[in-house]
C-alpha cells in the first residue's frame, strides 16, 4: 500500500516561498500511470488543487497557481517537491500530498505570517 508523508515548516513569512516534501513509501514515484498531487485546504475553504507531476517527470499546475509554483522531484528518495512563490497569508492552509490511486498524506498546516 502506497503511503505518503508531507514534511517541511509550519510557518513561512509573507513574499517567501513555501516548500514541502513528500515522502512515499510502498511504491515507486516512477511507476507507470502514478500521478503525484498537491492539494491543500485553506480554513474554513473547500479542497484546491495545486498541481501534479506524473510518473515521468513532467508537470501540470492549476491555472490558479501555474505562475508561482514549481513540483520536481527526487528519484533516488522517492520524494516530490512543491515549491509556492511570493505567498501571503491567504496561502495559510493544510497541504496534502496526495497519489492517483487513492493515498493520501495526513496533511501539514502551513501558516503564512510574519
């Protein structure tokens, strides 16, 4: 069973960049079809999706944060990386790692505040 970890600060002052890792164990990031997402979950706000990168390195973003964000990845630790640009406070929520076929990390409350 495919298990995914968000790792990375809580707290990230405004116009920095937020970055968070996730770690997956049970299964490999290059497995062909896997498609590993981003999504998170401001207060009080419904479900927003970030974006993915797929199982061969190649990315998609939501128009909503294409400009400002970045998902790479690490092969050799398993890991994919998100990276959100300029943030202000309305880019304090809970991020989820999350996989095509159902797993779900348990989710890392990011606050933006100086």
């Amino acid at each position: 069973q495919v298990q995914l970890q968000e790792s990375g600060p809580g707290l990230v002052k405004p116009s920095q960049t937020l970055s968070l890792t996730c770690t997956v164990s049970g299964g490999s990031i290059t497995t062909n079809n896997y498609y590993w997402s981003w999504i998170r979950q401001p207060p009080g706000k419904g479900l927003e999706w970030i974006g993915y990168i797929a199982y061969g390195g190649s990315s998609y973003y939501s128009p909503l944060f294409k400009s400002r964000t970045s998902i790479s990845r690490d092969t050799s630790k398993n890991q994919f990386t998100l990276q959100l640009n300029s943030v202000t406070p309305e880019d304090t929520a809970v991020y989820y790692c999350t996989s095509n076929v159902g797993s779900w990390g348990q989710g890392t409350l990011v606050t933006v505040a100086s």
